[in-house]
C-alpha cells in the first residue's frame, strides 16, 4: 500500500495560563508564546508527510495558501486578490496580492504554478496531495500577479483543498534545493527559527512579511507525550498555551478563575473506529453491522469524554452542509448483533485485534468497547502502538491491524472512503459515484449526492462512527460539534472559541494594553 499518513493532530482544546509565565516578557511587544502540544512532526515537509501536526505550526503561519477558511468556515482570499470561474467551471483565473516570500522572492504567477506543478509532477509527493490535486490538470502562469487552473471536470472539493495543505504555495528556492523537510520556506508572517525534532519548534516573525504584521513576536510549539507533564506545565507557569487536555475532566485544573478563562467552541472531529476490510471477517457488512449493534456509543462517549461529543452515523460533522442525523442507524441491540454474527458464520465468537494509539480517548474507548463487544461473543484483543510514528506505520501503512479507533480531522474528510487503498479498505463504486456527482454538481446537487453518499457509509457500517470530538486534534479541521476548550489570561485577546482549520494560527492573537 502506498504510504498515506492520516492528518491526525495531536491537540484538542486550548487552554491559555492566567498566572505570570515563566516565559513571557514585559515588554508584550517582545512576547513569545509557548504552546504545549502532544503529536510532534518526524519532518517538516507537509507535501511529502500528511502528519496534521506538521500543518499544525506552519499553515498560516509561515505558509500561505490562496484562499484560506474564516472563523466560519468560509473561504475567504489570502494570497489571492480575487478570482474569476469560467461557465463550465473547469477555469479559474486568479489575481494575486503583492505578497513576498520570506527571502524576497516575489508570489506571483510563475511561483504559484511552479508550487501546483510540483505537487502534480514530481513523484515523490505525498498521494493524499496528489489525490487532493486530482481534478487538476493544468497550471499555467499568465505572466505578472495571473496565474490560471485548468480543471479536467469541475470540482466542489478542490476549491475547497486550496485552503488548506494541498495549497500551500512554496517558495520557489526551496523547492529548487529541496530542503523543506528542515526548512520550510513560505510567504507567512513568521519563519522557521529552530527545530528539535521531538522536543519543539520555534517561529520568529518574519521582518519581510507583506501584509498586517502579527502582534506576537514569535511562538515555541513545545511537545509532550505525556498529558499529565503537560498539565503540570501549564499549572506551573512555563507555558502560555495546553492544546491538549487529556480529558474535559482536565479541566477542573484549571477552574481558578483568577488565573485562567476557559472559552468553550466547537470545530470537527470524527471519533472513528476503523474496521480493515481486508480482513475476512470485516469484509462482510454483516459482521460490521453487528460490531455497531453491540456497541452502547452514548456509554463510551460519556465515559471518555463526559459526554461532551455529538454522536454521529456517518463521517459528516452537523456543520457541513449535508449534514443529517444518522447516530441513531445502530441502536444499542445486542441480540441483533448476535444473529447478524451466526449468519455470517461466527455464531461460535470472533476474536478480533483491536491495535490503538497512545492516547487517552483511543484507549479509554477501547477499554469499554472491548467488554460490550464480549456481550455478543466478539473477543476483543487491544495492544497500544506509539503515536504518531509506531501507528501510522502499522495502521495506516501496512495495515496490520483488525479494529482500531483514531479521530480524522481533516476538513471534509469523507471523501478518504472514495479510495479503496486508504487504510480502511472501503470500497464501494455506489459511494465513489455519488460522490463524483456531488463533487462536480452545482451547489444544490453536491448537498443531495452528499447527503446520499453519507447514508451509504451509514448502511454499509464502514467503519464505527462513534462521536464528533476528540482529543487530539489542534485547532483541528473545519467548523463541527466537538467543543473546544480555550482560556486565555486576561490580557490575551484574539482567540476564537470555534477554530476552523487545521492551522494554530498565531495572527488573529492579540495583547490588550
């Protein structure tokens, strides 16, 4: 299978410190944020690895896009001036801003084109990046601040993509060197000033930059793999920002109101459990319908996550716009589960491997879903892999694993089922075609086909869909129902309480004087 790293984030709410940090400076033109987080990046070339923490510290920040998503997830301009659709929606002309990369190239035409011809030529790039790029088929720079899309059939989706990683325009130096997996180069308000890998990453703002000039000097995005160690840095000062509580119950740390506030929003985040369908068993629907039947998701919900998450039926979060309540398709039906499973031939029991990443929704689910699952005669083994490395390589890659729960992030991330190689090996030509109808329809027949693809995934039972909110996604993906738990001390302002891409984006955050 070909390598393809889910953009899973390692971040679920935020938390800022109300005491005096440790690390803060008087002089709050001088201030410098440091931000804990849990998934650290193995590399910081976001064309070549998918890893969302990699997008986590750089989209936005020190690379730029054409468009961007807005507190309310709509696409708004960013190194784009405007641009223009032709009548069958297979041309898009755009006028670009008079921006500069941090060493003084200029962003236009022909560095816009270089950055898409990059990503569709050289082989080396990631394939969810090329995937995302799919409906691409030209790039062609007009000369000056132009640069012109050729579309080989219209597509809602790819638009949409420009926003986000697959649309990050890179310098064209660097992608001459061919260095970004230790020095991204991009048009952002900030630059890379020190990587260590597995401990942190260090921005200062960029002195060139072309557009509003942030107000915070720079960021320390500091790594831990234990939550509680982060907590108790927090608690003692020596960080600004906790980007992921363990827990909502985590936050009873932090209810002195003197020193902390705590904002409550909401963003997307699908809780999923994946059932690799190249397994025998789970190739039949049936096996996976019991598995769904047997499972009491409002039980492990609340006990993993205080019943802070929408539970959902299909991989929509409630803000998109085809978004229907699906969560009650598998009502808590044991008995239902047991004659699905005799029909399918296991009426004597299945013993499955259910292999999670280290961390503690993943595990504290697994856990409970395990003793439901042996109420219907499916033996549940768990093994924890080391996040993110030790997952990726044995789930996603080589998918050497039965079951396995991990949240998608990812801003409209249902289209990873139109692709039978991704790691859960769904592979149905009913879903894939509603949703190339939806894709190249006008906006009210993308809604409809939608709507029918999302209902496929539901009576298909292609994988558990558990709830909507996680915790470990950083400013996780698109604006849905997982509530996000931000603070931030008194004089800090900036800070939405819905966050709306997979950015930790340091330009909204301001000082109050």
């Amino acid at each position: 299978m070909r390598k393809r790293l889910l953009a899973v984030l390692a971040v679920a709410g935020l938390v800022l410190a109300g005491c005096s940090s440790t690390n803060s400076s008087s002089n709050k033109s001088e201030r410098v944020l440091t931000i804990g987080v849990h998934a650290t990046p193995s590399t910081l070339d976001p064309s070549h690895n998918d890893a969302a923490a990699i997008t986590y510290a750089l989209l936005y920040n020190v690379y730029e896009t054409l468009l961007r998503v807005d507190g309310n997830g709509k696409l708004v301009p960013l190194l784009a001036k405007d641009y223009q659709v032709s009548a069958d929606r297979k041309t898009y002309t755009f006028t670009l801003k008079d921006a500069k990369f941090a060493s003084g190239t200029p962003v236009d035409g022909a560095a816009v084109a270089k950055s898409f011809n990059y990503l569709l030529t050289d082989k080396t790039v990631s394939p969810t990046r090329k995937q995302e790029m799919e409906a691409l088929k030209a790039v062609k720079d007009l000369g000056g601040n132009k640069v012109q899309f050729e579309l080989s059939h219209p597509s809602n989706a790819w638009l949409y993509y420009l926003s986000s990683t697959a649309g990050i325009i890179y310098d064209p130096q660097a992608l001459d060197k061919g260095d970004l997996a230790t020095k991204p180069a991009g048009s952002g308000p900030y630059t890379l000033k020190e990587w260590r890998q597995g401990e942190e990453i260090q921005l200062a703002t960029n002195q060139k930059y072309w557009g509003v000039k942030p107000k915070v000097k720079g960021a320390t995005f500091r790594y831990f793999s234990d939550p509680n160690a982060m907590n108790t840095a927090m608690l003692s000062g020596s960080l600004d920002i906790i980007s992921n509580l363990a827990a909502p119950q985590a936050l009873d740390k932090f209810s002195d109101d003197s020193r902390f506030k705590v904002l409550e929003g909401n963003t997307n985040g699908e809780v999923v459990m994946g059932m690799n369908q190249q397994r025998a068993a789970l190739k039949d629907k049936r096996v996976r319908q019991a598995i769904n039947y047997a499972i009491d998701r409002k039980a492990v919900r609340d006990a993993v996550w205080a019943g802070k998450g929408l539970l959902i039926g299909s991989m929509v979060p409630p803000t998109d716009p085809w978004y229907e309540d699906l969560s009650t398709a598998y009502p808590l039906d044991r008995e239902k589960a047991k004659k699905l499973l005799a029909e399918a031939g296991y009426a004597e029991g299945l013993t499955l491997k259910m292999r999670i990443p280290t961390l503690p929704y993943a595990s504290g689910a697994a856990t409970h879903i395990k003793s439901q699952l042996s109420k219907v005669g499916i033996t549940l083994e768990i093994e924890q892999l080391e996040f993110p490395a030790r997952w990726i390589d044995e789930a996603m890659v080589k998918s050497n694993y039965d079951l396995t729960i991990v949240a998608h992030m990812e801003p409209r991330d249902i289209s990873r089922f139109t692709n039978n190689d991704y790691y859960w090996h769904y592979d149905s030509q009913q879903f894939r075609d509603l949703y190339q109808k939806a894709d190249e329809g006008t906006p009210e027949e993308q809604v409809k086909y939608m709507k029918e693809a999302a209902k496929v995934l539901s009576d298909d039972a292609a994988a558990g869909f558990l709830w909507v909110g996680a915790t470990h996604a950083p400013n996780p993906s698109f604006l849905g129902l997982r509530p996000t738990l931000i603070g931030t001390k008194a004089d800090i302002s900036g800070l939405a309480a819905n966050v709306t891409g997979l950015s930790f984006d340091l330009s909204s955050i301001s000082y109050q004087s």
